[in-house]
C-alpha cells in the first residue's frame, strides 16, 4: 500500500468510526446528568421574584421574615406557620436530610461549640442513582448494536471490498466500533461477561482472518 492510499485508508477508518458513533448516538442518545440532579440545589433561582412571609429557623429559634422566598416554605428551614417552625425544630439533621431525598452520610466528629452535626446530607445519591441506571441501560443497548455492527463492518471489509485501501479502512472502523461498543459497557459488566464478549470478538475475528485469506489463496 503506498502512502496515498494509506492516507486514503486511515481517512476512512476516521469516517467509518464517526458514522456508527453519531448514528448509535442519534437512536440512542446518551443521558444527560443535568437531567436528573441540576435542580437538586439550584431550585430557589427559579423562584418567583415576590415576598412570602415565612417562618425561618435561625440559630436555634423561629423568626418570622416578611420578605421570605417566593418558592414557598421548604418545610424543612422555612415554614408557613409559627406551629410548623416548632415542630420543625425537633427535627434531626438526618431527618431533614430525608424530606430532600437525600442520604445522611454519618461522621464521628468532635466539635469544640455546638451544634455538632455527626454527619451530612448527600442530596445527590437518589438523583446519582438514577442517572447511572440509565446510564447502564444505555451503555448494555450501544453494545448490543455496536458489537455485531462491528463485526459486520470488519467482513464487509475483508470480502466486499477489492480496493485495498477501501477495505482495510472499513475494517478499521470496525475495529474501532468494537472498542466504543465493548467500552461503553465494560465498566458496568462483570468479569465473566468481559472474558466472553473478548473470547468471543476474538474468535470471529480469527475466522474471517482464515477465510479471508483461503478466498484470496484461490484466486491466486
């Protein structure tokens, strides 16, 4: 192969791994983690520009603020009523953690004033969870499709196309299908799914390598 046609080749190696990469993306989009945890803590930006009088814990007591957000009471700092703030109050750290979906991760620590929180409120694990969720599900379609798609582009390669540097491109996008499909779900599967998807690419490869060439060896 001279260099013109290598260049050709690698070309359409770059295109061939841009066309199944944009097209598995198009049907299957990958999930976007503003979707699910952008208004965790940004909600009260968007809260109208008017005042609300609430009831706000602050230090330990109720005061009543006649210019509150104009979300609304959150029930867990702000209250609507000066019987709510109070009962608000008794209210532990983690238990406010729960009414905002959160997890209450527990600490051990010595505080020389109080209060002394033993902990924090992590209120990105629901949100989190289901973002990866998702994510798995997505990762295990893309190898589904890449995966046999890959295979398909690397024969097309090897026995359709007589150009060698045609081919050899083609099968190099293949090949770089096969990576983006095994990669996108290899951090989400186990280590015996990962032995058979590797033992598997590895013996059709070695099968079309053996065919390939007993095709090319007759038309000699």
């Amino acid at each position: 192969m001279n260099l013109k046609n290598l260049v050709i080749g690698i070309a359409i190696i770059i295109l061939t791994i841009f066309v199944t990469f944009y097209g598995i993306n198009m049907f299957f989009p990958k999930p976007q983690y503003e979707d699910f945890c952008n208004n965790v803590a940004t909600l009260p930006k968007g809260c109208p520009a008017v005042c609300v009088p609430l009831y706000e814990i602050i230090n330990g007591e109720c005061v009543l603020t006649e210019c509150g957000s104009g979300c609304g009471p959150d029930q867990i700092n702000t209250f609507s009523d000066l019987n709510s703030c109070e009962e608000g109050l008794k209210l532990s750290d983690q238990k406010k953690c729960e009414i905002q979906n959160g997890t209450w991760i527990r600490q051990e620590i010595q505080c020389i004033k109080a209060p002394c929180p033993q902990g924090y409120c992590d209120t990105y694990s629901v949100c989190n969870q289901e973002y990866n969720d998702v994510l798995k599900l997505r990762a295990r379609n893309v190898f589904f499709i890449a995966l046999p798609l890959g295979i398909l582009i690397i024969a097309l390669g090897a026995l359709v196309f007589g150009l060698e540097s045609v081919g050899v491109g083609i099968m190099g996008g293949g090949v770089g299908t096969l990576i983006y499909g095994s990669g996108a779900y290899w951090p989400f599967s186990e280590n015996w799914i990962r032995f058979i998807i590797s033992l598997l690419g590895l013996i059709i490869l070695i099968w079309i390598a053996y065919w390939f060439n007993r095709k090319a060896g007759k038309k000699k």
